[in-house]
C-alpha cells in the first residue's frame, strides 16, 4: 500500500507554509485548501491585515477547516521562523540580493530529501501587492520562483502556494515510486490476441461478401488500415463482445450482393 | 535568447481550453489569469450559467484581458470541439469508463508533441461541482487527472486549470532541449472532431435501425462504450472516411427489421 504510506506521510507533516502580512481572508483560505489538496497541514501567519481568526479565510478554505483550526499567529517572521532549519522564500528574486533560485520542482526535491532527515521545513510566501520584504528574503536559505510567462508573470498567492505544495506532492511519487502511479483500479481483463483476430475476420468476411474490398490489389491494405485502429484502442474483452455485436446487427439481415 | 522564444512560441498558441458549463464567473476570470500566466490564450465557454460577458469574471482576470476579450462562447461541447483533432478531459477518471489517465506533466508532454506537428489539442475542463459528464469525457483521447492527497482531492476548478496549464509551461523547457521530441515525420492529419462526431451518427443511425442499442434504458451506455473505443484510437481523416465506408457497406443493403 505504497500509495496510503506516502499519503499518511504527508498528511503527517510535510514543510510549514507561513504566509508573511496577508492581506485577504481568502486568499488564507485558499492556500489552506491547496495545502490540504497535496498534503501540507502546517500554516502560519506573520500578522495578518484582517485579523485572526477570520471568517472568510474559513469560507475560502472550502473544508480544509483542519489546516485552518491548526493555524497558528505570529507577531514577526522571526518568531514564525523560530524553530525552522531549512527555510525557503516563495518570491521573484530581488535585483540585488545573490541567493540560488529553484524552481518548484527543484526546491521540492531538495525540502523532500531535508524532511526525509528529519529537519523542520519551512515556505514563506510575502503579501499579495508586494511580495517578501528583503529583510525576509535574506532568512531563507534560497528562493523558490515560479517561472511563468514574462508578459504576464503575477501569481495569486493562493496559487503560488499551490505550485509549490503541487510540486511538494509530486516529489513524494518520484521519491516512492520512481515514477507517478497511473492507477486503472479495477481495470478489466485486455481482449486476448485470438478473439480480437476472430473479430477481424468476422468483419473482413462481411465486408468481403459486400464486396467492400475491393479491388482485390488493395484488399490487403485495406484490412490492415481497419485493423490499425482497432489495435490502436488496445482492445478490452468485453469491448470485443460490443463491436462482434455491432458487426452482426449491421451485416445480418443484409441482402447478398450479386 | 531560448527562454524568449519558447515564451513567443507559447503566448502565439497552445492548446485551446473548454470550460464546460461553468459556473461562477469568478472561476472563469481566475482560469483566464492561469492560462495567461502560462502562455495560453484560447479559452472557450460551453454555455456559462450566468452569461457572458461576464463582470465578475473581468475583475477575477486581473489584467489577463487578452484571453477574456477574446474568449468564445458555444451552446454545446460539440460546437466548441468542432475543429480540435486531440481532445482531454480533465477529471477524475469516472469508475466505469476505459480510458488512459495521464498525470499533468504526462499530458504537458503528449500536448507539446501534438502541439508541435500543427495539430489543434483542447482539454476541457467540467463545472464547479460536478465535473464533467460521462457523454463528455467520452469525447476525449484521455483523462488528465492531477494527484491530490486522497483524503481532500477537491481542487478548485481554477486551480486544475492552473496545474495543467503550469505542465504546459514547463514542458517547453523539456521540448526545447530535445528530450522530448517524438516526431512522425508525415503524420496525416487527425480527424477533425466534427467528422468523427458524424460518423458515430451514421453508425448509431444504422444500429437504431437493426434495433441494436436496445433496450432503450441500456442505449445511451452502449453508444458511450462504442465511442470511447473509437476515440481511444485517436483517428486519422482518412481513417473516419474508411469507417464511414465500412458502415455504408455492412448496413447498406440490410433488410430493415419489423
């Protein structure tokens, strides 16, 4: 049950979130959902403008009421930060500030591999119009920067924090799996070779006795063309049983063709 | 100048995004500032519940005007997909239904291939609460579906459109450095949806007529497993026109049934 290990894990912790000055109550709760849709839990605020708690951060959060009841205020970063050991910024990189820049899927490996040592991880985000001071930036170890396109590059916050607990959720799956898990839970069993050929050759018998393929130069490279796309769809059993249907309710009260 | 021209070649194009009977403007108007935030400019609206245009969805863009001015309002998911030669659904992959799911960043590879030989690719995306029907999920190549703690998987409909849309943007870095490129060097066209849409008339016309889809209760579930197999294959133009043939042939000269 690799899939209900890792979910545990990140349920159980995962890095803290803190939302440094936010303005909009819904923009808290946004990025509770989206930290709860992949697995993060811990928020923290620096000082929110409306206060705490606040009503629509709870509305916004769409039932991610955990993830809102867990949250915890602060006065300054600094004591939001205080007992962190591998600190992000979630920011566009300051003119003059010399700090290594990752992207989320980078940053997400390297707060993967941090947690899996048992260190405390921690994301800040800055207020919606400004973005992180300088004087927070400079407590993170690197930044975290979203690239996006450069005639439009303003990230809600909500969404900022969700790229980076997306990328977060998805480091789990490479950590775990190698590679991400396409489940088909209850697939059922793929039609074997010898009933998807006798379905063919049903078919091909009628189209012969409609004189279908024809002329008998390209009948070779007709069946293969109708073969084609049958086995492009990789054909299930029971879909086999559907299309020798189809077939014979076409093709049954047909009248020879002289 | 690589970062530039990938960006130029994103902001030109990308793949068109179907917004299926949404319903809150200001999810429309924050799928907008996604999609503009990663180089994507087509959206199309099937039949949004409050109208368009749309007041709260403008002030949600937030300057992504660009994609809300020039966005394309149609009655039904038929007309809005009329020219698209690869279609997704992005959705929970319904229990019932064989179809291939993809992970973002999976499908980001296939579009930007797709994307890369001319060929028109749209993803569509449900409504607010229910996402997308069956009879429309059937419509499509695959499912793209995000991986989210299983425990709180209901992602906000602007933030699936961001997700997916985040993939898309990362993906050119991936194409640009030649990782990815699958090329088929003369790949005919795909089958326009419209084309394919009228084949499977013609084909239930002709199974209604051999009283095939019966009874009544079962049809509209039988006519969703033959589609989905024919859309599973992904048809070439010509490949419709030789279904279309073979049709013609099996049913052509039957007896009608009393």
């Amino acid at each position: 049950m690799a899939g209900t290990d890792r979910t545990q894990k990140a349920i159980l912790g995962g890095p803290t979130v803190i939302l440094v000055n936010p303005q909009l109550g819904e923009n808290i709760g946004a990025s509770a959902r989206a930290m709860l849709n992949f697995g993060l839990t811990d928020l923290r605020l620096v000082n929110p403008r409306d206060g705490w708690p606040n009503r629509k951060a709870r509305s916004a959060a769409s039932h991610a009421d955990l993830v809102i009841d867990a949250a915890r205020v602060f006065e300054t970063t600094r004591e939001a930060l205080a007992e962190m050991q591998v600190i992000y910024a979630a920011t566009a990189r300051p003119r003059d500030m010399l700090k290594d820049e990752l992207a989320p899927h980078e940053a997400a490996l390297e707060m993967r591999a941090a947690f899996s040592r048992g260190q405390k991880v921690g994301i800040m985000f800055g207020p919606e119009r400004q973005g992180l001071a300088n004087d927070d930036i400079v407590l993170a170890r690197k930044i975290i920067s979203v690239p996006t396109n450069p005639a439009y590059a303003s990230l809600n916050l909500a969404q900022a924090v969700l790229l980076v607990a997306y990328e977060w959720f998805q480091s789990g799956d490479v950590i775990d799996a190698g590679r991400v898990r396409r489940t088909l839970p209850d697939e059922p069993p793929l039609a074997k070779h010898q009933d998807v050929i006798a379905m063919f050759e049903h078919l091909e018998a009628e189209l012969d006795s409609a004189k279908f393929l024809k002329p008998v130069e390209k009948r070779q490279r007709m069946i293969r063309n109708i073969r084609n796309i049958f086995q492009r769809a990789s054909l299930y059993e029971q879909e086999v049983r559907t299309l020798r249907g189809v077939i014979k309710a076409l093709s049954e009260s047909r009248e020879p063709i002289v």
